[in-house]
C-alpha cells in the first residue's frame, strides 16, 4: 500500500529516465503497488498518465523517488482532524 494519497502533492528527490524530477514539484493522479503517477506542475517532456493530465506533464516514478511535501502534510493532518470532529459532532448532534 502506497503512503501517497490521490490529490497529494509532492516534490521529486531524483532524476528518473533522464527527465530532471529533482525539485520539481507534482500531483499524485493514481497510485500503483510501488509506484506512483503524477502530474508534474511543468512540461517535463512525460505523457498524459492515460488521459488523467495535459500531454507533457504526467510520469510515473517509483514511491521512493518522491516525497510529500510538508505543508500538505500539516494541511492534510487538520483536514482529517476536522472530519473526524464533524462525524462525532453529527453522531452527538442531540447532546451538543
């Protein structure tokens, strides 16, 4: 199971057939068992990931290539923890 969530972004930490992913920062489209498709933020000379994004800025790279960029993280971890007040707010709606 893959730890990158669709919609997530993330920023490349290694060159991967010869397309300069280092630094460049991305969406992730679609998750694979080890690996990843995402669609870059530049032309990076890719495909269209199967129609998911603008022919040119798609690849799929290996999970250990990438990492999750911080700020979504922070974002991400506050979204989940107002979803999980939400869901128990609406299961006590009666008692609030």
């Amino acid at each position: 199971m893959t730890k990158f969530k669709i919609g997530a972004r993330v920023i490349g930490i290694k060159d991967v057939d010869g397309k300069g992913l280092v630094g460049l920062k991305g969406t992730i489209l679609h998750n694979y068992a080890f690996s990843t498709a995402i669609k870059w933020d530049k032309d990076m000379g890719g495909h269209d990931c199967d129609g998911l994004c603008k022919d040119g800025y798609g690849w799929e790279v290996h999970n250990r290539h990438i990492r999750l960029l911080p700020q979504n993280d922070i974002i991400q971890k506050l979204k989940e923890s107002m979803l999980r007040w939400l869901k128990i707010y609406m299961q006590n709606k009666d008692y609030y």
